[in-house]
C-alpha cells in the first residue's frame, strides 16, 4: 500500500492536509473517510481502517479539518457547518483528480458531518457511520463549565482527549441549531450504521435514531466490545472488512483481467504490520485472508502461519479432487474432511536432503461406502493437483518490480 501526501482548499482558503491511501494492486474504488471531533487523519483507528479498505482495492482519503493536525487556518474559528464544507471541497478535490468518491465514512461528529453533505455529493453509492451522533449537538456534553465562558467571551478553552481546545460561540450556536433529519431521509444512498453497545461517549440510542430515520436500503451492525475511538486493532480490522464486505453490492469491485500466464489472476501479499509479520492476501477483490506468525515467534497471531496456508492448500485441493471423483461415480460419499499435519525435519534426520518437508494427511470419509471404493478414493487423493505439485516440486521464477 502506498500513501500519497496531498493538499487542497478548504472552505475560507487554507490550506487542508490530507492523506491518500492508495493499493497496491488495482484500484477498484474510492472513498472519503471523515475522522471524529478535534482528532486529526493520523488517529490510530482512521489509520488502520483506511489500510485496510487500500488492502482491498479501495482508496480512501482522510484528511485534517481546517485548523485541525497539519492542516492551517484556526479551529475556534470552525463549525460544523465549515466541516461539512470541507468535505464537499474533499469530494471535489477527488473529483478533479478522477477519483470521485464512491463511499463516504464518517466517525463520531465525523459521521454526522457526512450525513449533512452526503445528499450532495453525487457520486457516492454508499455511506457508512462509526460511532456517530444523531444529534450533532451532543458533542457540546463534552464541554462541560466551559459554555459559559464561550457564551460569554466568544471563545473558550475545553479539555478533550487530555489536551486543550479552543471553540468558539459559533462552533457551539451553530452545532446546537444542526438538524439532520431531512438529510438523513435524502441520502438516497445505501446505509451502513456501526456503532458499539459499550460506547460511553456517544450512545448506541443515536445509532437507533439514524438507523430509523433513515430509508433502504440500510443496514445495522453493532461492534461488540469496542470502544468510540475504535482503538484496539482487531476492532479496526473488522470494521474494515464489513465495509468493503457491504460496501461491495453497491460498489463496481471487478476483478481486473488476470496477466498472461496467470488464469486464476493475482495473489498479492502486503505487509500490514511492519512491527511483527501479520499479512494481508489479496485474490482479486472478493477474497482476503491474512498470515501471521503465533505469539512465540514474534508475530500477533492473527492469521495462520504460511506453512499452515500451505497445509490448507494441500486439504483443501484434496478434499475437493475426492469430491469431484465421488460425485461424478455418484457414490454415496456424504461428507469429507482432511486433517494436515506438517513437520520440518533436518536434512539429516531425514536421512538425505530430498525429504526436508513432510505432510501427513488423514483423511474422513462418511456415507455407505463400501471397502474398495474407500480405498479407490483414498487413491484418488494422491491425484490432487496441489499433491503433484508439492512432490514434485516447482520452479519459481522472482525478478524485482520497477
């Protein structure tokens, strides 16, 4: 995956920072990600969602909102209404890029802010929500004594996250008059709402509200055991995947031509964690696994090992080469399952250096088989093309990408 640096307008002319996360492989689709109140584009949950989604085919834009990380301008001098302009002016950037989101994401306020402006961002087809208020206002719950002094002087200092903020009275005028009904009913786009049942900063009550407001098609998922900011890895991971999941049907996620030599297309693997060694798979668009290494070994344990997808393979192609032979004989085979071992032996143990690698199979069988044709399938096993090609051995060919 690759992340492209890129700035453009924002709504009174500063200059807004924004990060393009781009795949590796063929780009299917793009998406606009709008980070949650006062965080910037680099939050640990913005992040690894965004790497995730660019794991799948999808591009996503996250930028800072003016005043906000790297972007310029002065955040007292925001509202919500200015956030909303931002991303349009995010949209239209893409735009004129060629790169018109196709879905919008919004976290927290974030998400209420690309409720109000996703009726008039034409090209998006899908719109998802994280943890978002139904009532932009909610946010101000967090400002506590301080609306006093900001009713008072203009501007006041609030505490969020454990660092000072400065908002001002239009911040707070303007988000205490915001109504998102009528654009929640006008989306005219598919609705994803994700929302955690734990989530004590914004309620799970206002993902009730939007989810009832709004029209189909849309769809409800709850993150059980996350927090707001979605703060645990495998909390971001998941909620990444039921995005692209969803997002899919609604979504051209096309599979690109496979290369010549290649029928059944591209498998690309891409380093997802270059602290450890978790992985991310790619086969085309519709299929993603991830490889890992357990605990002991250093990695995270959050996919299996290569050798455990290389056994996987080897059951797999087995169990489907038996399946094809007893269908075709239409024997009364009712179900089948093979259990892989693998054991890496030392040359010498081995008793010669041809035989480094072993694999055991042992192979389940059900139905009114009788001896000889249990005994023909398990013959049949060894005909699995993944078997030929491990005993036999395959030339691999690696040259390094321009």
């Amino acid at each position: 995956m690759g992340i492209e640096r890129i700035t453009f307008t924002g709504h009174d002319g500063a200059t807004l920072a924004a990060r393009l996360d781009m795949p590796d492989g063929p780009h299917l689709a793009t998406a606009l990600f709008a980070h949650c109140f006062t965080c910037s584009k680099d939050i640990p949950a913005a992040k690894r969602i965004s790497a995730r989604l660019a794991g799948m085919g999808i591009a996503v834009m996250r930028f800072d909102f003016t005043g906000l990380g790297h972007s310029d301008g002065e955040f007292e001098n925001t509202t919500f209404t200015s956030n909303v302009d931002d991303l349009l002016l995010a949209a239209k950037h893409l735009d004129s890029i060629d790169m018109a989101p196709t879905l919008l994401i919004g976290h927290s306020l974030g998400g209420a802010a690309i409720l109000k402006a996703a009726p008039r961002i034409d090209s998006a087809k899908a719109v998802v929500t994280i943890g978002a208020p139904f009532d932009p206002g909610h946010v101000t719950h967090n400002f506590n004594d301080a609306l006093t002094e900001i009713q008072a002087k203009g501007v006041g200092e609030v505490m969020l996250g454990g660092r000072p903020v400065r908002i001002g009275r239009d911040f707070v005028d303007d988000v205490a008059a915001e109504n998102l009904v009528d654009s929640i009913r006008n989306l005219n786009k598919s609705l994803l709402v994700l929302h955690a049942p734990l989530d004590d900063t914004v309620s799970i009550d206002n993902a009730a509200q939007i989810f009832q407001h709004a029209k189909h098609p849309k769809s409800f998922v709850t993150l059980c055991h996350a927090d707001h900011l979605v703060t645990r890895p495998e909390d971001a991971e998941y909620v990444a995947t039921v995005i692209a999941g969803w997002a899919s049907k609604d979504l051209d996620l096309r599979p690109p031509a496979p290369p010549i030599g290649a029928p059944e297309g591209v498998v690309r693997v891409t380093e997802a964690d270059p602290d450890g060694f978790l992985q991310d798979i790619n086969s085309g668009p519709h299929h993603h696994v991830q490889a890992d290494e357990p605990l002991a070994y250093g990695g995270t344990n959050r996919g299996m090992s290569p050798y455990g997808l290389l056994s996987s393979g080897l059951g797999a192609c087995t169990s489907m080469t038996i399946r094809m032979y007893a269908r075709r004989k239409k024997w009364p085979l009712t179900r089948v399952w093979v259990d892989v071992t693998h054991n890496a032996m030392h040359a010498q143990d081995a008793g010669g250096p041809s035989k480094i690698d072993q694999f055991n199979r042992e192979i389940h069988l059900e139905g009114e088989l009788d001896e000889a044709q249990r005994q023909r399938l398990l013959e049949i096993a060894d005909k699995c093309p993944v078997h030929k090609t491990l005993e036999s051995g395959a030339e691999i060919k690696t040259v390094l990408a321009d």
